[in-house]
C-alpha cells in the first residue's frame, strides 16, 4: 500500500506509476484521522521490529511518507523512494525523497545501516528482486524491516465479508495481481495487488542474504491483518 513498482506498474524497462493518478486519495487514506486505529498499528508494529538506531534508513516504497515520523522518533535518518512522483510530492514535506524503482536502487553496495519496506510488498509483481536489492544496499549487520499485510489471511483469496469467520480459497497460491477486494473502497479495488503466499515471502528473504531475526502478527479479533519480520543482512554469504 506504499508504493507502485511493477511492470505494467514498475518494474522493467517501461516503468510507470499507477499510484500517481490515486495519490491525492491515498495521502487522506492513510492519514491519521482516516485510517486511525489501523495507521497507530501498523507504526507501533514498526516501532517495536526496527528498534532504535542512527544514520540512515531507508524506506523502500515511501509512498506519502506517512511512516516517516516512527523513523525518526527511533533516532534514523529517514530517506525515502519511490516510483510515484504523485505520491512523492506529499513525501517530500516529512522526508528526503529519490525517484527510482525497488528494483534497481541508486545507492552503493553495502552502504546503508537500515531499510524498511511497509505496505508495499502487494504493489511489486517481483518482491524477491526488491528483497535482493535491498540486501545489497545494505551493510553486513544492516537491520531490514519487512511490514505488510498478512499473506495468509489479506487478499483477493479471503473474504471478510462474514466477520469474525474468514473464508479463504483456492487463489491463495495465485500470485498474480488481482483488483477483487471485499472492500470496494480500499486500495486492492482501486490500483490492485500482487500476492506473494507466506513461504514465499520468507524464502525470498533468506535467498537475499538476510537472516530472519523474528516475526509478528497483529491485528484485531484473533485474526492478525499484518505480519512483518525484522531480518539482518549476513555478514558472510550462506
């Protein structure tokens, strides 16, 4: 929900950003008094994976911006990209922005200390290839915090529809980007997702060179509607 990276919206040689027309919206969506309870745990999350820490971090897929403050209330130097010049024109009041794709980032091998990626991985056909990048860019050591949806549970495959009881389907293992949402006023009906199921995702990372340090899920109800995991780039490779 951050960012819009994919080959018909990013990644490739034809990079273009479908978040662009749907910016102004997404800024109001994802503020504090729209998303409200939701936006307070998605940062309190964040908070409590990426932990304290100096010099600069790097938010992959920034969007809007709407997760730098946590960073800096955690002593980071937040730098954001992303694709959107739509969504870096209300980025660029509450962090340094670039331009470019998760896929090819415009910073030298081993040279940042922390990144994060929030929100964001449904909008990339390739979150593997932003997973390599984003190990390559950071130093031996370097902290990477991966915050999104909860793959098991979020997606064209799951139906809320029928509180408390969740219903999911056969697309589970259906990565391709769908815009079928129970929710015709969220994000996935208006610019669509991607999917990536759970072991997926977690093999993704450890092929990169990063090490998972550990993992959460929350979410009201019992049923968690995000998971994320703090990992560490290897300092040596295997």
């Amino acid at each position: 929900m951050g960012s819009d990276t994919g080959t018909t919206a990013g990644v490739g040689t034809k990079a273009t950003a479908t978040y662009d027309e749907h910016a102004d919206w997404y800024n109001e969506f994802m503020s504090a008094g729209r998303a409200g309870e939701y936006i307070q745990r998605v940062h309190a999350t964040l908070e409590d994976l990426l932990g304290a820490g100096e010099g600069t971090c790097l938010d992959v897929c920034c969007g809007t911006g709407a997760h730098a403050s946590v960073l800096g209330g955690l002593g980071w130097a937040p730098v954001g990209m992303d694709l959107s010049s739509g969504q870096l024109r209300h980025a660029v009041g509450r962090l340094p922005v670039v331009r470019a794709d998760a896929t090819a980032l415009p910073f030298a091998d081993g040279s940042l200390p922390a990144a994060v990626c929030v929100l964001a991985h449904t909008d990339v056909p390739d979150y593997a290839a932003v997973l390599r990048e984003i190990a390559r860019v950071l130093r031996p050591g370097g902290r990477f915090v991966h915050l999104g949806v909860h793959p098991c549970y979020i997606g064209a495959f799951a139906d809320w529809s029928d509180r408390p009881r969740i219903v999911v389907d056969e697309r589970y293992a259906d990565h391709s980007r769908s815009f079928d949402a129970w929710n015709p006023a969220g994000v996935r009906a208006r610019v669509g997702a991607w999917h990536l199921p759970l072991g997926d995702l977690l093999n993704a990372t450890t092929a990169a060179g990063l090490r998972l340090v550990r993992t959460v899920e929350a979410g009201p109800g019992g049923i968690p509607d995000l998971f994320g995991f703090l990992s560490v780039k290897l300092t040596t490779p295997g």
